[in-house]
C-alpha cells in the first residue's frame, strides 16, 4: 500500500513519490491530491508530463481508481492537471520556485510598522515541563463555578436571542445594567449603563484605547514595571511611552510627564509589585490629568480578587470624566468567558462603538447575558467569597515557606491578586534566579528594570501542598 519511497510504474519511464504521510482527519482522495500537487511544484512531475492511465496510477499509488478519480478531479479544478480525453492526464503548472523549495531565501513579510513595533513588545515563554510551576497567567480552574455558569448558559440559551441586545456595539442591555449595579455597589464607581462598553477581556480593550487616543508623536505613560502586555500594546502605536516609577507607595506622582495624553495604571494593586496608591498619590494624579488634559486608563484587574479586607474604591469614581476603567473577568471566572468591560465618558464610548465594527463588531451575546445573570442572582457573590478563602489560604501558605526556608528571598504580603512579589537578595539577578530555579525544576516569572531584581510566584492554582514541595525545591538551590 502507500509508503514513502520512490515506486516505479509499470510500462511507464516515470516514478512517483510515495504517499505523503496522512495529516489528521485528512481524506484517502486530498492525501492523494496533495502528494501529486507536491510532486508537480517540487518538479518530480514538470509541466506538460503526461500521466499514466487511472488504473496503474492507483496502482502506483496504492489506492482505489475511484480514489484516484477524485483526486485528479481536485487537482483539475485547481488547474494543476488537465483531462484531455483520449489523450490522458497532463500536467499543466511549470516547476514553481515556491520559498523553502529551492535555494533562494524565503522573502521577507512586507510587515507594517504597527506590526513590527507589535512583535518588538512580546515575551517568549520559556515553555517546558515543571515539577512546580509558579508562573502567573495560570487559570485556576478549581476556582471555577463551573456549575452555576453551565445553568447560566443553558437558560439563556434556551431563550430567543431576538430582541437582547446583541447587535448593539456596547453590548446587551441587560449586562451592562446588572454590571453598572455591581461597579456601584462593590468597586465605588460612577457609573449608568450608558457609559458601558462589553469586551472580550481587557487587552483587546487596551488595544482599541491606545489606537484611539496615541500615534507617532504622542506620549503615553506607564508605570515601570508594569504589565508587559499592556505596555506591548501602547508601543505598538508608535507613541514614545514613557516610564514612571514606583515605590513602596505605588506610583510617584511627581515623575508624570507634563506631555502624556494617556496614562496606564493599576491602583488598586499595582502590577507586578501588589502595593495600593494611596489617597494623596490618586489625588496628584488626578490634578495632573486634569492639568494635561490626560485620560487615566485605570486597570481594575484585581478588583473582585482582595483576598484580606474591602477592596479600595476605583479612581473612576473621583473623576469619571478624566478616567477610563477597564476589568474583566477572566480572573475571577475563568479564561473561557471571554467577559470584561470599559466605562468610560459618553464622548470616549461614542468613538469606541463607531469604531469597533472595524474589529470584531459586537462582544458575545450568549457569555454576556449569562454573565448578567450571575450578577443579577448573587451567584457571583457567592462564587468570590468562596475563592477569596482559598486565595487567602494559599496565600499564607507561600509567604509563610518563603520565610521560613528562604529568609534571604523578601516576599511582599499581597491584599490582592494571584501571585507574590519577591525582591531577591544582593547579587542574585531575576535571570539567574529564574535559570536557577529551572534547574530545580521550578518555574517562575522574572521582573526586570531599573531598580527591580525580584521574581513573581503565582499560588493561586496549586494546592498548599504543591506550594510548599516547590519553595522547598528552590530552597536547597538558592539558601
């Protein structure tokens, strides 16, 4: 049958390749049509070569003439080959230099600008497999209301979709109610339903913002360190982005460039290093947008996830004119929800929605209305003082082995959020650190920048005991 040699046809001066090898779920006749299709641009078949009749082809080949038929079939509509009757099968393309095929160089993407700023911001993942791994971004999926959000889904998928919403570029009605009632209540903002945008999470949110407000020849700034990603996206734009430091305190107000149109932030629990800005610290800021005709993208990413006491109240509610607030869920449900929102002054959601159909036209109708049904029941209330317990657990239990078996590593206690932030002892860099804990075979995410030598261990998605086993595992590497 097929193989992947080279066979020779009886009565005919012409090999063939074998069969390539199947792809997944791929027909007999397109495994056929492929390999001919390979065997014409590599040249194995140049054009004009007639082929041998249906039966020794198959024959040849390994597969049934009916197999054959359809294969030839495809490849003529494709215009590879061509039936001339009496005459047979001839092959109509030339040999095609295709890149990769011949010694030339494959040419280079004719990229734009945008994109080429776009890949300069992304991180590689180390990748590989771990015995603990503490890197952030993991799900949490034993946090999951897996049940309550399924007999969401399914009532609002039992119901008729007409008339909810979902052509609205803002997103149901309904959701955007229940969230506004939710941001009110819980997050002390000001905000109507009006002044809601559904996303499908905050960086495509980011990505809309930045587009909208920087392009070469602004500034934009950005806390230093801050969320890669979302510095990924302001460099993209072309935008000098500019750096502001941060401290014990969270951001240093008095480093706010005069210049800046826009500001990225994460107040509530700065990322990576978990501090809160505090009163004094929102208030100068606030003076400075106001000041430079600013806009403040405040990201809430932690918001439903303080784990030891309330939550600070969002800087949007000071200023709802001069602040964007952008949250999901993707955290505190899961990943798969694909929820999150803007709210922003009337004049900025305008634009947002006139420009959106450019993208991905509305957010999910079905994840929304589901979502508004959490909201609305107190099933989501419920869900969170469940996973705070477990946060503040797994918490404690990863401060308290960083203490005891690694007394050189400085853990800073989080309020909030998913992971720990550890400055590292004097002459152990963030590189060495990580490269040292994967010998271990522990992973762990690095924060590198000026002034900063620390790492970040995420703990919400392993159990204490899984905890404790990793810290012990960096522990006979690095005390």
């Amino acid at each position: 049958m097929a193989g992947t040699g080279v066979r020779p046809l009886s009565r005919e001066p012409l090999t063939l390749p074998g069969l390539l090898p199947p792809l997944p779920a791929e027909a007999l006749h397109a495994r056929v049509a492929r390999t001919l299709r390979g065997a014409v641009s590599e040249g194995a078949l140049p054009g004009g070569t007639r082929l041998p009749g249906h039966r020794a082809l198959a024959q040849a080949l390994g597969v049934s003439r009916n197999t054959l038929v359809d294969a030839l079939a495809q490849l003529e509509a494709e215009g590879y080959v061509e039936a001339r009757g009496r005459s047979g099968t001839r092959v109509l393309l030339p040999v095609l230099d295709l890149p990769g095929t011949g010694s030339a160089p494959a040419p280079r993407l004719p990229l734009s600008a945008w994109a080429e700023r776009a890949l300069a911001g992304q991180l590689e993942d180390a990748g590989g497999d771990y015995a603990t791994d503490f890197r952030v971004g993991q799900p949490v999926p034993e946090l999951y209301p897996a049940r309550a959000w399924a007999q969401a889904l399914a009532r609002r998928a039992a119901q008729p979709l007409t008339g909810s919403g979902g052509d609205d570029p803002l997103g149901p009605l309904d959701t955007r109610r229940a969230l506004a009632a939710h941001l009110r209540a819980e997050r002390g903002a000001q905000v109507t339903p009006e002044m809601l945008m559904l996303t499908g999470g905050t960086q495509p949110a980011l990505d809309a913002l930045a587009r909208l407000f920087l392009e070469p020849g602004r500034v934009a700034a950005a806390e230093v360190p801050t969320y890669p990603a979302a510095l990924a996206a302001l460099s993209a734009t072309g935008a000098e982005v500019r750096g502001v430091p941060v401290d014990g305190g969270g951001l240093c107000p008095e480093a706010l460039p005069p210049q800046a149109s826009l500001l990225y932030l994460t107040p509530g629990c700065q990322y990576p290093t978990t501090v809160t800005l505090g009163a004094a610290r929102r208030r100068e800021v606030l003076a400075w947008a106001r000041g430079a005709g600013a806009y403040l993208l405040e990201d809430d990413y932690a918001a439903d996830l303080h784990h030891t006491g309330r939550a600070p109240t969002v800087m949007q509610g000071l200023a709802p004119e001069r602040v964007i607030l952008l949250g999901s869920f993707s955290k505190s449900l899961a990943p798969v929800t694909r929820s999150g929102f803007v709210a922003a002054p009337p004049e900025v959601l305008r634009v947002l929605a006139a420009t959106r159909p450019l993208t991905d036209r509305f957010p999910g109708t079905l994840d929304a209305l589901a979502l508004a049904d959490l909201l609305a029941s107190g099933g989501y209330a419920r869900h969170l003082r469940r996973a705070r317990q477990a946060l503040a657990h797994r918490h404690d239990v990863l401060l308290a082995a960083l203490t005891n078996l690694l007394p050189g590593w400085q853990p800073r206690p989080a309020r909030a959020g998913l992971h720990l932030y550890v400055t590292l002892p004097p002459g152990l860099s963030a590189p060495a650190a990580q490269a040292g804990a994967r010998a271990v075979g522990v992973a762990l995410s690095p924060v590198s920048g000026p002034g900063q030598a620390g790492v970040l261990l995420a703990y919400a998605h392993l159990p204490p005991e899984a905890i404790r086993a990793g810290v012990g595992r960096l522990a006979r590497q690095f005390a």
